[in-house]
C-alpha cells in the first residue's frame, strides 16, 4: 500500500524518546528469558519441584509467548497498540511479583504462564508502534535496529546482573529486577507513545484463535520433547497434531471476512523470502548456542558466570552489527545486504566446525562474532521488510508473524540441531567407549555429555578419566558436525535470499 509524502514524514524528537520508552520492555523480555537458569538450584532447594515441575517452571513461559504471538497482535491492531502495550506491562509487573513470592512449585509455574501471556503484547505492540511512528524507511530500519539490539543488551546483561542479584538475596529477587522497568513504562507510555488502532477492525475471532495457540503450543512442546529426549511417540504425535490444528487455522482463514492472518501477505516472494531468512537465522543461532554453552562448561571446564562472560564478544558483535546496519542499508540494496550477511554467517559457522583443530576457546569467540555480525543485518532488515510489507493497520498481525516465525525458528533449531548432535554423540560413543565400563554407567554415558560427565567421578580415577576423555571427544565431534550442518544451511539461504529477494524498493514505498 504506497504511502504518500506526508505520510512518510520525518520522526521529531517525541518518536526518539518514544524509541527509548519502547525498547524497556524489550530489554527486560529478554533478560527474563535468561536469568532464570541462574537461580533454578535455589528454587529447586526453596520449592522442592519434581523433575517435571521444574521443567515446567522452565519452559511455560516460552510456550505461552509463542502461543499468544499472533492473537496478541491482532488485539493491538484492534483495541489499539499503547492500550496493549500499557496493559501486558501491569500484567507483566503484577506476575512478576507473584513469581517472586511464590510458596510452592505450582504457584510459580502459574505465575510464570501469566508472564508469558503478558510477555506476548510486548514484541508485536512495540515493534508495530515502531511501523506507526516512523514511516520514513531509512529512520524505520534505524529505529527496528534499535529495537533488535534492546533484545540482544536484555540478552548479555540478564545473567550478570542475575549473578549479582542471587548474591546478595534470594532466588525470587530476579523477578523483581522487571517491576521498576513496568513501573516506569506506565508512566511515560501514556504521554510518549501514540495510539493507534484499525478504526474498521472486527471482533478477533476466537476460535481462530484457539486454534493458532494450540497448533504453535502443539508444535513447540513437541520440538522440545525431541530436544530434551529425542526422537519419541509423544513428541512425534504433538508436533503432527500441532501441524494438523495449523493446517485448519489456515485453511479457515481466507473464508473470515476479517482473518486472524491475511493470508495474501504470502503472495509476496520477498515476504515469504524474508519471513523463511529470519526463522532461518534463528534456527542457525539458538541451535549453536546450546552447544556452545555446554562446550564452554563441560568440555571446557567453565563456571555458568565465566562460561556467560566469553559470550558477551558475540552479543558485542550484534549489537555493533546492528547500529552500523542502517547507515550501510542507506548504499547497499537490502536484499544483497542480507545476503551478505548470511555468507559472514556461514562463514562464522565454518570457522566454528575447525574446533577440534586449533584452540577451542579462540574458535569459539572468533566464530561466534562472526557469524553474530552477518546475522545483525539478517535479522534487521528481514523483519522491516515483514512488517514494511504489511498496511499500518495490520502492522500487529504482520509484527506478530515475525516474532512467531523467530519462536518457531528457534524450537526447531535446538529440536533438530540438537538431535543431529545427539545421534553423532551417541554413535561415537558407541564405538569408542572404553574397556571396563559398567553396562548402566554405559548407557547413561551415551545419552548426554553432562549424563557422562557426572558418571566419570563414580568410576575409578584412571577408566572415569578414559570416559570423560571420550565423551569429551564425542561432544566435539557433535560440535564440529552441527557447525558443518548451520554453514550449508545458510549458505544456501544466502543463495535463495540473492535469488527471490528483488522487489524491496517498491516494498519499502509500501
């Protein structure tokens, strides 16, 4: 939908500070993604959770976000996207201080889902707000950078200021690190921020609803059961049904006078291009990260804390990426922008699969920063051209597929990714296994590096050493294997994105 002259005016200095206000919510998601992993064994020692509660206190959160995406977003479209906003931030402080007070297991999963319900207005209202108050492009893709780059600082700060909270008080204090954020947002939302809201939107039709919560729900826990367990009947059948539930949302769609999604969004190659890049790079990029953090404790030997520190080069990486972006999209055509940089990302990917050939600790933070670098301009640009594409008045809907596809991308990325590490693992175990090894001790050690790693201290110093060595062997050869696997994968992204990718200058007019 071209926009007139006087629609793409410039921003004032009310939009950049509005800018500012936007990305506390965005920080503040992303540092409670993070921080919660430094404080489970003292609420495992507070709450006594069963190994399922825990897993659930883990794992609620995301879930819900990912389920509650594209309803959330067509509510702001609807209701308006400050009023969405202003009210996930009093949910958010209000869960907050619920998780923070919890007295049992099952209060603090509750409150936890409450703050993935809540969690859910943040990303589509704040980035369709972005649609709303900058339409001149070049200033949107500045200002989406900035709101990429908030998620990566939530990111790099959540575990240290984490660290730093747990010492001095107790595990429910990381939850209260949100509530003078949420505070402040209340405060100054309402006089920064503009309201916008379709003035034709219909009711959101529930069971369009229903049914995209329960296929994302579906899909995802499925993705999860294989990456914590494996290849199973149950996660198998989840996925299947999450796949069939999607199959009828889509298919009800296009008979709604006023659908969830407007499928004609799709129609677009550059949208669907840009859509399948981004989910892509967050596939490439969670998947790495959990071998990463295990390669740095386990084979390395670090502490969580140390282990976080040697990440921060990588988050350094994307943030400097994302802030030089806008000025190079300003000479560069977009599209081989991106393409650009998701070769660096191959490339990073490349350098990572040398591991088992040079010092570990120096190909991890070389490869790491690479492959961050190519991925600021991926990730920034596809999401304008996602939401670019869409009409200001269905910028929720559209910001709300973004975020969707980046949850998929990255459940399928730890899913997958972490079945192929796991099959090589076990498989180099199986034939490398040492002498001497009880037959239970044997199978613990062939499911999980840490599985191993625990074991190895049970048997005797010189055949727990001969164990740990392997498994620290299998773990690497896992490492190098999914490196190899990300590389080619966007390597030929990078092709499809130069191929499809050519039609972004009308899209950003519209």
């Amino acid at each position: 939908m071209p926009e007139g002259p006087a629609q793409q005016a410039k921003a004032t200095r009310r939009e950049w500070i509005g800018l500012a206000v936007i990305a506390l919510p965005c920080v503040l998601y992303a540092m409670d993604l993070t921080v919660l992993n430094l404080a489970v064994p003292r609420l495992s020692e507070d709450l006594k959770p069963t190994s399922a509660q825990l897993l659930w206190i883990l794992d609620i959160f995301g879930f819900l976000v990912a389920g509650s995406l594209i309803i959330m977003g067509n509510i702001g479209d609807r209701i308006g996207r400050r009023r969405l906003l202003m009210m996930g931030a009093a949910g958010f402080g209000a869960a907050s201080v619920l998780a923070a007070f919890s007295t049992s297991a099952g209060m603090l999963i509750a409150a936890r889902a409450l703050l993935g319900i809540a969690g859910a207005t943040l990303a589509p209202s704040t980035l369709s707000l972005i649609r709303t108050m900058f339409r001149d492009p070049q200033q949107r893709t500045f200002a989406i950078g900035v709101w990429v780059t908030s998620y990566s600082v939530g990111a790099a700060i959540g575990p240290v200021l984490g660290g730093v909270v747990l010492e001095h008080f107790r595990w429910g204090a990381v939850f209260l690190l949100g509530v003078p954020v949420m505070a402040l947002l209340l405060l100054v939302g309402p006089r920064l921020l503009p309201e916008f809201r379709d003035p034709e939107a219909e009711p959101v039709d529930i069971f369009s609803g229903v049914l995209s919560l329960a296929g994302v729900l579906l899909v995802i826990y499925g993705l999860k059961r294989i990456a914590e367990h494996g290849p199973e009947v149950v996660a198998a059948m989840s996925v299947v049904a999450g796949v069939a539930v999607g199959i009828l949302f889509v298919r009800r769609q296009p008979r709604l006078a006023h659908p969830l999604i407007d499928l004609r969004l799709f129609r677009s190659a550059t949208f669907s291009t840009a859509l399948a890049t981004y989910l892509l790079a967050t596939f490439s990029a969670f998947g790495s990260l959990v071998f990463i953090a295990q390669y740095l404790q386990l084979v390395l030997g670090m502490s969580p804390l140390r282990a976080g520190l040697w990440s921060l080069p990588s988050v350094g990486a994307f943030v400097l990426g994302s802030m030089i972006v806008p000025a190079i999209s300003r000479r560069i055509p977009s599209p081989q922008l991106i393409a650009a940089g998701l070769v660096i990302s191959a490339i990073g990917f490349g350098v990572l699969s040398q591991i088992d050939r040079a010092s570990p600790l120096a190909v991890i933070v070389t490869g790491s920063i690479i492959y961050s670098l190519g991925f600021s301009p991926v990730t920034i640009l596809a999401t304008d051209i996602i939401v670019g594409s869409a009409p200001v008045e269905r910028a929720g809907a559209a910001s709300a597929i973004s975020e969707t596809a980046s949850e998929l991308g990255g459940a399928l990325g730890i899913a997958i990714l972490g079945s192929i590490g796991t099959a090589v693992y076990r498989a180099r175990m199986a034939a490398a296994m040492p002498n001497g090894v009880p037959p239970d001790v044997r199978e613990i050690a062939r499911g999980t590096l840490g599985g191993a790693t625990d074991v190895a201290g049970r048997l005797p110093d010189q055949l727990g050493a001969a164990l740990l060595g392997t498994a620290r062997d299998a773990f690497t050869l896992a490492f190098v294997a999914t490196a190899a696997v990300n590389a080619m994968i966007i390597m030929a992204a990078a092709i499809a994105a130069t191929l499809t990718l050519r039609q972004r200058e009308s899209i950003r007019a519209g």
